[in-house]
C-alpha cells in the first residue's frame, strides 16, 4: 500500500514539474505604402493582425519585419504583452526589429539581448553575403510561479546571401548551447528563415542534435498550406519557410499554420477576402 501511494505521489510531483507553453512566429510584413494600393496597407490590416493574436493568445512569439511605429501600434493592442528587442539597423529604434512578445501574465523576463549575424556580433553590419544588415533578439524567460526557465530566441534570415544563412545559422547554435549548457534548459528558436523544409540550411538545424522542428515532432498538426502567401489568399505552397525548433527535450503536443483572413472593401465597394500578412503565422504547442 505504501509502495502504491508513493508510487502515485511521484507520478503527482513529475506531472505538476512539467509546464506547457504556446509558441509562435509572425513575420508580419514592415509598413509599406505601396501595399495600401491593393488593400494591404498596415493600417488596413493591422487590427485584424492583433486581434487575431489576441484571440490565440499565446505565451510567447516572435516577430519579424516590425519597424518601430508597427511595434507601438501592437503594444497598444496587445494588452496582456510587453517586448523585447532593437532596430537592427543601429541597435535602438532605426531598421526592423526581430521582436519577442511575451505575455506579462504568465511569462516573466529575467534577461534580454541580442547579436547581429555577421562576423561582428556585436555590431550592426552586413555578415558574409547577405543583402541585409540582419540581427537575432534573445530573452532568459521563467513561468510565473514555481515556473520553470527557459531561452526564447527570434531571427529573421537574409533572402539573399547563402552563406550568411549557413553562418547565421552556426552562430546561432553556438549560442544556444552556451546558454542552455549543452541543452539542459529549454531553447525556443523562432523566425523568418527564408528557406523550406527541403533546404539544406533546414537540415543544418535539424541534424545538429541541438534543435528539432515543432512540425516534424508534433504530436498533432493542423497545417494544411505553407508559410509564405504574398498577399495572395488563392496561393497555395506546402513551403514552410518560418520555422519552431526547440530542444530536442522538449516534447511537441501540437502545431499549427493559421491562414485566418480578414474581410474589406474593395475598390468596387465589394466585401472582399484579404490575408493578414504576407506570411501566415505558426504556433505550437510545447511541453517541458
């Protein structure tokens, strides 16, 4: 009999241990005048971006492409959440931000920064062959409460340059194993990777022993189009090109591309069906 109890007492102690987070990653799409010609201008769409995080309402995530008075415009609408990040053009407010957003009722911030990817981390500049000046934000989390700690780092990759991608991507394991001592505390790695599953880069992830992806480990998937859309709501792709990994450790219970639209007018007066960004936002559901 007491064999039994404590048998059951433990089972009790390891399921209250372990903790659930939701994750994301939404390149949004920076502010850009010539999107408003077709209805897709961030003043038109911006609502319906933040409503839409405010109803999945996760824990934490990152995004991409976020000028400065887009940053301000979600802060006001994202009530429960609060920021971390700088412009990486000059390391304050100048350039696009990878901002991390965390849910101020659950998640506490215990340290933030960031690295530019390139072969000054410290410095804002252009790294190998990349056509952009690009920069990776990072934060110490806990879970309020008797909350565990985490790392939750967010990146938007060069489109152009193949070698900053290879680079970006080994400079951004290296730090991950420093701050997880070799992956004994849970890393969220998020962002704009501007290559598919099919990509060689992905596999540099994926084979590292350091991260695995949130898609391929899922438990449960709802994931029916690719990441990319162009604004385009007819646009299929099985492409993903924003990704979730996390440390191996950590078990996956589901993930999710969310192709929600929004409805406008269009230039006919007509209700029309337009997509929130250009890319579709991923989620994910992680136990740790």
């Amino acid at each position: 009999m007491k064999r039994s109890i404590l048998f059951l007492l433990c089972l009790l102690t390891l399921g209250a241990s372990a903790q659930e987070l939701t994750v994301g990653s939404y390149n949004i799409r920076y502010k850009n005048a010539e999107d408003s010609i077709r209805s897709n201008g961030w003043a038109q769409r911006c609502q319906a971006m933040c409503d839409q995080i405010n109803w999945e309402h996760p824990d934490i995530f990152g995004a991409q492409e976020v000028l400065y008075p887009q940053l301000k415009d979600m802060a006001a609408r994202l009530k429960d959440y609060k920021w971390s990040g700088v412009g990486r053009d000059d390391g304050k407010t100048e350039g696009e931000y990878a901002a991390i957003f965390y849910n101020t009722q659950c998640v506490e911030l215990l340290e933030e920064g960031h690295f530019w990817l390139n072969e000054t981390p410290d410095h804002p500049a252009l790294g190998w062959d990349a056509a952009c000046i690009r920069i990776c934000s990072w934060g110490h989390f806990k879970m309020k409460g008797a909350g565990k700690d985490f790392y939750f780092l967010n990146l938007h990759m060069d489109h152009v340059g193949a070698t900053a991608r290879s680079e970006s991507a080994k400079l951004v394991m290296k730090r991950i194993t420093e701050m997880t001592n070799n992956g004994k505390k849970l890393a969220i790695l998020t962002g704009d990777f501007n290559v598919p599953q099919t990509n060689e880069l992905y596999s540099l992830f994926t084979k590292s022993g350091i991260l695995k992806d949130c898609y391929a480990a899922a438990a449960m998937r709802f994931a029916e189009c690719g990441t990319y859309n162009g604004f385009d709501y007819h646009f299929y792709t099985d492409e993903r090109i924003d990704h979730i990994f996390v440390t191996p450790a950590t078990q996956v219970k589901a993930y999710a591309v969310l192709t929600d639209g929004r409805w406008q007018k269009d230039a006919n007066g007509k209700m029309s069906r337009y997509n929130i960004s250009d890319h579709y936002p991923v989620f994910a559901r992680i136990k740790f």
